[in-house]
C-alpha cells in the first residue's frame, strides 16, 4: 500500500495484493487529511509510490 498523491487536503492510495509474484488484486482510495500539527507532504513521502504505471 502506498500514497499516489498528496495535494491540497486531499490523499490518493493504491494497495496491491500479492501470492509471492502473482498479483492477486489491486485497489484504489482516496480521501481527505487535515492537521495543523504535521506537515503532511513530509510525512506521507516515504510512502509514496515511485514507478508503477497505470494503464
């Protein structure tokens, strides 16, 4: 699981669920994030995904 996008209050998932190398589902969320206190850009970056392309 990891953050697709991060803007604007705003958060983008994507999940993929593996049996060793087969993927065996894949799914996509989004949803709203608010906080005074932590910066979330900083936060969610070593979550972010690097190199999946969708099709």
């Amino acid at each position: 699981m990891g953050v697709r996008e991060l803007a604007d209050g705003a958060v983008s998932y994507e999940c993929a669920l593996f049996d060793g190398p087969r993927c065996l589902g894949l799914a996509d969320a989004a949803g709203t994030v608010r906080t005074d206190e932590v910066d979330l850009t900083a936060a969610f970056e070593a979550f972010r995904m690097r190199g999946w392309i969708r099709g």
